[in-house]
C-alpha cells in the first residue's frame, strides 16, 4: 500500500510522513522527489522546465520505484509529494494501480493565511521561499477543481504534524480492519 500526502509546498507533508510512518507497522518513507532530484543531475540536461514532473520519466520512474520497493521490503511506503496536475496525478495512480498496489490518497490541507504564516517561518528553504509561495495559487485551483475530490483531506490549520500523522494513521487502520482487500498489497 501506498499513504500519499498530497498538499502544496510547506504544507508539513515531510514532518507529517515522518511521523504517520512511526504510526503504521512495516512502513518506509519515500520522498519522489529524491525521483526528480536524478533527473536533474543528468549531464546535459533535460529539456528546461520550471518543475521536474513536467519531465514524462519522472512521473514513470515513480510509479517504478515505488512498485519495485514494495516487492522488495512488503509493508506500506509513506509518500510526501505535491503534485497539483491533475492528468500527472492520473498517470501515477493508475500506473500504481496496473500493479495491484493500493494508494490511501490524503491531503495535507491548511487555510491560505497559515499556510503563508508556516512559509513565512520556514526554517528549511529559509522564510518567505518564493518557491514555496509560487505553488500557493495553484495548490488553491487544484483543491477547488479536482484535489479535494480525489482524497481524505486532513485539516492542519488547528493540527500539529502529530495530530495529523494519527488521523491519517486512524484512517489507514480504519480501513485495514474494515474489510480485506484482494488483488492489493
């Protein structure tokens, strides 16, 4: 199974991983943007872009890797990765899905005013990241128009990452309990 958190950049995605992958047995983080990250490294380079999932092998080279980690180690990878295109969403999750790997999509979700107060303290990219505040606009088109629909969107804006991680936690059980899954892993 896959536990893919979803949300615009500086959301808390990656410390909510972190702590959602302590909550869930047989679990692994997995960041794809360490994905994105090698294809930028290739010398010379891909063709220009603004944002690596505009490149076709990553958006393949996740669905790959992840599938290819699941057989290796079993149990569940914990996925932190925005991703607001919605036909880049499709391609992975039904690519993820022709391998019979089950994905819980959330969204890590947060009111704009914290949002722009988290980037403003950002002690990561530094305060203010202007790339951070570039994917607030889209971020908010994506969750009207598909983003909201397509997951369980867990509300951080009163939340720890803590608190999160255990609603997403929660809701993983929830589901495990509920009733078995043939076919998914």
């Amino acid at each position: 199974m896959i536990v893919w958190l979803n949300g615009t950049h500086g959301a808390g995605k990656t410390t909510t991983s972190a702590h959602v992958q302590r909550l869930i047995p047989d679990s692994r983080v997995f960041d794809a943007e360490k994905v994105g990250e090698a294809l930028m490294d290739i010398t010379p380079a891909l063709s220009v872009t603004d944002n690596f999932q505009h490149w076709p092998p990553w958006r393949t080279l996740v669905v790959e890797t992840a599938r290819r980690v699941l057989d290796y180690t079993g149990g569940t990878l914990v996925m932190p990765m925005t991703v607001l295109v919605e036909p880049y969403w499709r391609e992975i999750s039904s690519g993820l899905a022709q391998h019979g790997i089950e994905i819980r999509h959330f969204v890590v979700h947060a009111d704009q005013d914290t949002l722009r107060e988290r980037i403003a303290g950002d002690t990561v990219l530094g305060p203010d990241s202007p790339f951070r505040l570039q994917y607030l606009e889209p971020y908010a088109e994506a969750a009207r128009t598909w983003l909201h629909a397509e997951a369980e969107v867990i509300d951080t804006t009163h939340l720890t990452p803590a608190q999160a991680a255990l609603r997403i936690a929660e809701s993983v059980k929830g589901e495990d309990a509920a009733a078995p899954r043939s076919g998914f892993r």
